[in-house]
C-alpha cells in the first residue's frame, strides 16, 4: 500500500504488526487493538484503530480479512466522520 510505504520504519512495523492480530481476532471485543463495526456498510466492514491511525478492513465469506484503507485518523474523521 503507498501509505504504508510513506511511513518511516517504526511506524511502518507497529501497522503491520496491528494487522497480523486480525488473523486471530478480526471481530470487536475479540483479542487486543480497538476495532469497531462500520455501521450502514454493504459487507461486514470494520476499522481498527492503530495509534495515530485507522485502518479499514472487510472479513470476506470465506473469513479471508481485506484491508482496503490505512490512513490518519484525521484523514479517516474527515473521510468518514466520527467512527
């Protein structure tokens, strides 16, 4: 993804290492990390929240997690509102 390419190293890691916990805890209240269902979404879409940032993922039939957006939170207020 070109936001994460942009991020310098350490917070490159921090995303990342947050995403791989969704393999086995992708729901809220599942496992560690602030994850929220997006209400209003055509799929079982969600955000997590990753310090400074937000990431938007969908979890597929077949249980396979999609990231479809990394942004700031900033961005992702503006983009969204408060989610």
């Amino acid at each position: 993804m070109k936001f994460l390419d942009s991020l310098d190293k350490r917070r490159r890691e921090n995303i990342k290492e947050a995403l791989r916990l969704l393999k086995t805890s992708p729901y809220p209240g599942q496992g560690s990390g602030d994850k929220k269902e997006i209400k209003g979404a055509s799929k079982s879409a969600y955000r997590m929240r990753i310090g400074d940032y937000r990431a938007f993922y969908v979890i597929e039939e077949n249980k396979i997690i999609k990231v479809t957006e990394i942004m700031t939170a900033e961005a992702a207020h503006k983009k969204y509102g408060q989610i």
